[in-house]
C-alpha cells in the first residue's frame, strides 16, 4: 500500500474477515499513538503460536500503523527506511541469498531464515540485499 492509503489498511481484506480474539486484544494492548513495532507483532505471533500475517491482518483491519521493521525497510522517522547497503558482502552471504531468489527477488522470511543461520543480525542481511541490488518482497505481517 502507498502512503496516501494510510489509515485504509482494512481495504485490504475480504469484507467480514475477522482475526481471533486474543489476537486483537494482545494487538490493542500494544498499540502506542496508533503504530505497532514489528518486533512487537512478531512476539504476539510467538506467543499466541500465530501466524505473523495473522497479526497483521489484526493490525490492518484495527487501522494501526506497523512501524520498525526488523529489516530496516519502512517505519522510522525520518526517513522511513534506515537500511544501507552493505560495503562488501561476503561470498557466502551472497550465494545464501541468490540461492533463494524468486524472479529476482528475496521473500521477508528467506531474509529472516539466512539471518538465523549465519547467526547475524536480520538487518544484515537487508543490507547485503541492498549492496545486491535485490529487493525483498513479502513481509511476513502483510506489510509490502
């Protein structure tokens, strides 16, 4: 969604959908000034045993902001994005990502996945995705 659809997250569902109780209510209780962080999505995704897009789904059709993505892709202020592309990128690193790649592209979760198994920070891997030119597509919350 572009910026000028902020605060029509609900449009993006089917008329009717509905997300579990517990999952709104853990959303509402983390909702400040009207955002919710990833990390903080992702942690009631863990602790409920949901999806992630099942917490976004929660989070869009509440009308709430998602904010700090772990990727440093959208939602910090000023700028919006924060991620920099890397100044070099191991070999190792770049066949982990290009052996991934779908049409071009890397998916939210095959970032998150690399990150856990070379143990480096998820930003990390957005940055080597930056320095490659690649973009990410897919956000696990439904973001992009």
């Amino acid at each position: 969604m572009t910026h000028e659809d902020a605060g029509h997250y609900a449009a993006k569902h089917t008329v009717g959908t509905e997300p579990a109780a517990e999952i709104t209510e853990a959303v509402r209780d983390k909702i400040k000034d009207g955002h919710i962080s990833c990390a903080a999505m992702h942690k009631i995704a863990s602790d409920l045993k949901k999806t992630p897009a099942e917490v976004g789904v929660a989070v869009d059709l509440i009308e709430a902001r998602l904010n700090k993505c772990q990727m440093g892709l959208f939602g910090y202020t000023p700028d919006r994005r924060i991620v920099k592309p890397a100044s070099e990128v191991s070999s190792e690193l770049d066949e982990a990502i290009r052996n991934v790649l779908v049409d071009g592209r890397i998916s939210c979760l095959s970032c998150w996945e690399i990150a856990k198994r070379f143990g480096i920070a998820k930003m990390d891997v957005a940055s080597a995705c930056e320095a490659l030119e690649i973009r990410i597509f897919s956000c696990q919350l439904g973001a992009f």
